[in-house]
C-alpha cells in the first residue's frame, strides 16, 4: 500500500526521485490492465513535469505539497495529455482545451497527472459496466464490479498504481466503489471543490473528491483541491481544516439502513466497526432519519431531470462526434443514438417526462418536496449527534453482468450513498473489513461542512480497526 | 402519478429528448421506464402539504453574481474551436438549417 507521505519522504531524502516515481507508477498502470482501471495515460506529459519537479526541487525550490505525488483523474474530468471521454463514444477523440480547476490545483501543488480512469459513461452507474470502452474489474476479485461510476479510481488505488485518484459523487460515486474496492473514498459538502473543467451530471448533487488508502491521505488531496473558485460559482469559501479526534463524539446509527435489504454480513462487518468507535469512548445510539427510506425514488426523479438538461448540449455541433445525416435535426438524434449508452438514453427519456408539461407537479416537484423532508431529518439529527454512521452499499461488491439486465437493480446499490448528495452532506467510506474475501465499507456522514471532524474519525478508525 | 408510458409515449419522449429510437427497441424501453416510473411512485405516499421545494443545497446562497467585466480564462478561439468537428475560416460549419 503506497501513501503521499512515503512518496514525499522517499522524495524529500533523495532516494528517490519525480521522475522515478511516476516512471513506477506507469509500469504499474501498464501491469494492471487486466483490471482495465485506465483508459489512457499522461504518460509524455507526466515524464516532462516530472523532470521540471526534479530540476525545481534541486534548485531548492518549494514544489508544494504534493511535489513528485503521482494521481489518477476519472475521465470525466478535462485534462491535458490524454482525450477526456466520459467513457462516451459521443467524447471519444475530446482533446481538452483547458484542464480542470482540481487538476490544476493538485499541479500547483507538485501533483502529477499520470493516467484517466475508467467510469460508467457520463458517470451513469454503479459498476463501470456502462463504460463505452469495457468494463474495469475489481482488483479483489476479477470476476466482479469495482463499482461505479469511479470505479476505476477506486481500482486504481485499489492497486497501487498511485496514491490517491480523483472521482466524482453524485448519488455514492465515490464511496460505493471504494467500499467494493477496499479503500477511503471522501465525497465533500457540496460546493467544496470546483466543478469547472468537469463533464456535468447532475448539477445540485455533483462533487468531486478523493480516493486514497488512508483518511490522513484523503484530508492532504481535499485540502489542496478545496476553496472557492470565481469560474465555478456553486463554490464555497474555503472551510476545510482537518481537526484531530481528540474528544468523544456521539455517533448515530442511521436505523433505516441496518434494516432488510442490506446484507446480513455486511451488517455483521459494520456493527463491528461500530464498536471499534464505542471502545475508542465514543457513544453510539441508534437514530432515526425516517424519510431517508425514499431517497433513492427522489434520487432517480432529480437527478435525470437534470441530466436530461445537462446532456442537451451533446449534439454534434460544437464538439464531439457528428453523425452525418441529410437534415439537421437528424444529425442531432443520429449522434445522440450513437454516442450515448443505453443507460445515458434511459436516463434522460426519464428526466424528460418527470419535467414535460402534465408530470412535472406529480413527479419533479414531488421529489424536490420530499427532497426538504430528508434535508429536514438530517438537520434534526445533527441537533443530537456529531456524526452519522451506516453502511455504504446494500452489499460487496457484485459480479459482472449481475445487475446489467435490470435497470433498478443496479440502481439499488445507491440506496443508502444518495442521501448525502440530495443533501449536500460530507460523507466518507472508510474500509470496515471484508466478508467472504470482498471489501465492506462503513459510512461516516457529517453535517454541512463538517468535513474536517469526518476525515479525522476515519483516521482515527483505521489507526485502530485491526 | 400511477401513470403508465404507452409506446407512444416512448416515441414522443424520444423525440423531446432528441433521441432517435428504432421501432424495435419502444417495446423494451417502455417496459425498462416504466419499471423505473412504478418505483419513484412510492413518492405518492410522503405527505408533503405545505412542504417547499428543495432545488438547490447550497447553504443560505442564493443567486451569486459578480461584476460585469471581461475574464480572461486563457483559452484561445483555436483552442475552443479545435474540437469541433468541421470547421472553416475559424468558424464551426454546420448542416444547412433553412430548406
């Protein structure tokens, strides 16, 4: 297991060197292919800024950071030296104009871009399995899911090709697929990072965050990455201090996610977890957030609606693949039918008729009502405890081609991730043993900004949870 | 809501979402929507009277503007323009719009 400190450190007392460290990094990308995490490397561009690290670093100069610290960007953020395609055929041959502000936050601060990771196309899924370039597989186990959409991120991590990657979260994006793949995956309060230079889903719930081995390692990325930004203006001002565990907390276990339709083994390895916090003198009792249970219907009304809207722009004229056909609206619907997956075509025929003129009372209002009842239950909560606690996913990670033929199936594995984003919460997945040989993730969630009290409780947990 | 799509809805559905839809995938999709449509139907349950519409979870913003002048973001027209997929004269070319 690689971290950003022994990387610094092996930097830092000149054993070893930027542009060793990406060079490593890359043959470990290359090796991993089996698991198809990546789905093109920086590889040019990565060598070239590594060497101007090293020349910095010689002249004694401050690097930053993160100086020499290899990273992996889920495909979905724009990014130079490799074509930005959110797994989409519509973006195959995109060749990024600009980079992304998290991208370029993490150069300033010596950072280095190796690799683009795998997703499900437009980040619609929860297994990479709606990627228009082949699944990627979990590291764990070949023959299942890393989970998604950032599952090749996760996997990314996962094995040990970097220290840390980006995903981005829109319904549990970043903490399903770190829970199937066994590592940290930090999904921020809304607004902490910037979205600019980021391929769109669903505007009110998407963030970017890390993934990383440990907690301390997510906290060093978020840190660098956070703040506002004048281009992307759903920025917060810069809040995010980590703040060391130090005295106890109360901790509520969210009551409807240890119910039926969770596994019971998962349970099992979540409780378990729960009482390493009780040892460690934190006080536990058990919470309820009762309209949580219809989060994931509110998830899948908002969140096509919006994708509906975001997608409009992928018509084959300004950018991306043109179909060619005699009349211009048929160019429109030929590149769409051709340049989006089938889940990307359901979601936004969905999106659609929630906001279309007779339905839009009954499902789209409805959902955002209901959407206030559950950011209600969570202030309520947060009036009694400091945290949240609850499993990530209903189960481990699943096999490939399980889920694929039923659309809410798949779906049900966001059940209990979707929460934070309608809400904006900060909410972490931090490793919490294995069942059956597969990773289980436990969820910390904390109230608005409490993003700095989150990360360090995951710490402190891994320090201790054997 | 209890409101099942028919084919027809599919087709006019496609046809806002500028999709084109082959005849012989409105059976499957209408079926996979409507499976969809049935589970978000759990809605109608949730007692919302009085209850305000949460679009946004930004805390306490609300619109955010800034002063009207020029930024520059460093991005060049060739730059912005070097994706599109047919271009002259520094312009994106497109198919004939008027008949």
């Amino acid at each position: 297991m690689i971290t950003i400190s022994e990387i610094k450190k092996r930097i830092a007392d000149g054993s070893s060197s930027a542009r060793a460290e990406i060079e490593v990094a890359l043959k470990r990308a290359e090796e991993a292919s089996e698991f198809h995490p990546i789905l093109a490397v920086t590889r040019e561009r990565a060598l070239k800024r590594a060497d101007e690290i090293d020349t910095a670093l010689k002249a004694g100069e401050d690097v930053g950071p993160l100086a020499g610290v290899p990273f992996i960007a889920k495909d979905n953020m724009l990014a130079f030296g490799a074509p930005t395609t959110a797994a989409a055929k519509i973006l195959e041959n995109f060749d990024a104009p600009f980079q992304a502000e998290a991208i370029e936050r993490l150069e300033a601060a010596g950072a280095i871009l190796i690799a683009k990771a795998n997703l499900d196309a437009f980040a619609h899924g929860g297994s990479t399995e709606n990627s228009a370039y082949g699944p990627s597989k979990n590291p764990h186990d070949p023959e299942r899911v890393p989970g998604g959409s950032s599952g090749g991120s996760a996997a990314s991590v996962a094995l040990d090709i970097a220290p840390f990657a980006l995903g981005t979260d829109t319904g549990g994006s970043i903490r399903q697929p770190a829970s199937f793949c066994g590592v940290v995956g930090m999904k921020p309060t809304f607004g902490t990072v910037s979205r600019y230079g980021v391929v769109a889903m669903a505007s009110s719930t998407d963030v970017i965050g890390p993934f990383a081995h440990t907690a301390e390692d997510a906290a060093l990325v978020l840190d660098v990455m956070s703040g506002r930004d004048a281009k992307d203006s759903t920025t917060l001002p810069d809040f995010f201090t980590p703040e060391k565990t130090e005295k106890p907390l109360r901790i509520g276990v969210v009551k409807e996610w240890m119910g039926e339709g969770v596994d019971a083994d998962v349970k099992a390895r979540v409780n378990e977890t729960i009482e390493t916090l009780r040892s460690l003198g934190h006080t536990i009792e058990e919470v309820s957030v009762p309209h949580v249970k219809h989060a994931l219907a509110v998830y899948y009304v908002v969140v096509p609606a919006e994708i509906a809207s975001n997608l409009a722009r992928y018509d084959g004229i300004r950018y991306g693949l043109r179909a060619e056909a005699d009349k211009l609206e048929n160019v429109f619907t030929r590149t769409r039918e051709q340049g989006f997956m089938p889940e990307n075509k359901r979601r936004i025929m969905i999106g659609n008729y929630v906001l279309s003129s007779g339905y839009y009372d009954a499902y789209y209002r409805k959902a955002c009502q209901v959407r206030t009842l559950i950011c209600q239950d969570f202030e309520r909560a947060f009036g009694d405890f400091d945290v949240l606690v609850g499993p990530v996913a209903p189960t481990t990670a699943f096999r490939l081609g399980e889920n694929t033929d039923d659309p809410l199936k798949m779906y049900l594995s966001d059940l209990m991730t979707v929460s934070a984003n309608l809400a904006g919460l900060p909410s972490v997945s931090v490793p919490a043993g294995k069942s059956n040989g597969l990773p289980v993730g436990l969820q910390i969630i904390g109230d608005c900004q409490a993003d700095g009290a989150i990360l360090p409780l995951a710490q402190q947990l891994q320090e201790n949870n054997s | 809501m209890s409101s099942s799509i028919t084919n027809d809805d599919v087709k006019k559905l496609a046809k806002l979402s500028a999709l084109h839809v082959d005849d012989s995938e409105v059976a499957h999709l209408q079926q996979e929507l409507n499976h969809i449509l049935e589970y978000v139907e759990q809605l109608e349950q949730v007692d919302t009277e009085d209850v305000e519409p949460t679009y946004q979870v930004i805390g306490g913003m609300t619109t955010v503007t800034r002063s009207d002048e020029v930024i520059d973001y460093g991005v060049s027209r060739d730059e912005m323009l070097k994706n599109a997929p047919k271009q002259r004269d520094g312009q994106i070319e497109v198919p004939r719009v008027i008949e």
